[in-house]
C-alpha cells in the first residue's frame, strides 16, 4: 500500500531538517524493514512536507512504531524541526492524507513499480 503524509517545519528549522533528515539511523531503517515498511520519500515546499511511504500495513506498522526504541529515540530528534502533522483536511493528524487520483490505478496497471 502507498499513503501520503503532511507536516509542517517549525519556523527556522528548514536547514536543520535537512540536515538532519539527510540519513535516517540504522537501528530506524531496520525498524521500518522488519515492520513492512519499503520506502518513504519526502518532498518540502516552503515549510510543508509531503511524504509518501510504501508499505505493507501503515496503520500497524505505526501501531509499532508507537513504541519502538529506535523509532521514539528519532521523533526526540526529529521532531525539534516539525512542527505537527496535519490530515486530509488541514488539521492537526497524522492520518494519511487523502488520495484523489492515480495514473496506474486508471491505466489498471497499479501493480507494477
């Protein structure tokens, strides 16, 4: 499955997001293998961020990482840049934000890479 998420920098914190976004730790990137959890790619406009991650199950795997050592020693870290997540319609969530269209999905080819 692919879902999208939305965050925002906290003000002045561009650089250091990036900078400290420029690799994530291994104990994490092991964390998202053993969890389903294949790719996350994240795109920034101003101080938003748009991420999309490729899983097997984004609400179980968020359910575990809830309480992973690797995963809440980086949200310390992390999150002295992020301000909050926002959902679907603008709120303070971190529910996926909604999906309007797809190119594969209309084509019927959603399962190829």
């Amino acid at each position: 499955m692919r879902v999208a998420l939305h965050s925002v920098i906290r003000a002045g914190a561009i650089d250091g997001y990036r900078s400290e976004h420029a690799v994530i730790p291994d104990d994490l990137e092991r964390s998202f293998a053993r969890l389903g959890i294949h790719d996350w790619t994240i795109w920034r406009s101003g101080d938003r961020l748009f991420h999309v991650v490729e899983c097997d199950d984004f609400d179980a795997a968020m359910r575990e990482l809830d309480s992973d050592p690797a995963n809440l020693a980086w949200q310390q870290t992390i999150g002295e840049f992020v301000e909050t997540f926002r959902d679907a319609d603008g709120d303070r969530g971190y529910a996926p934000i909604e999906e309007v269209w797809d190119l594969r999905r209309q084509r019927g080819d959603e399962h190829r890479p």
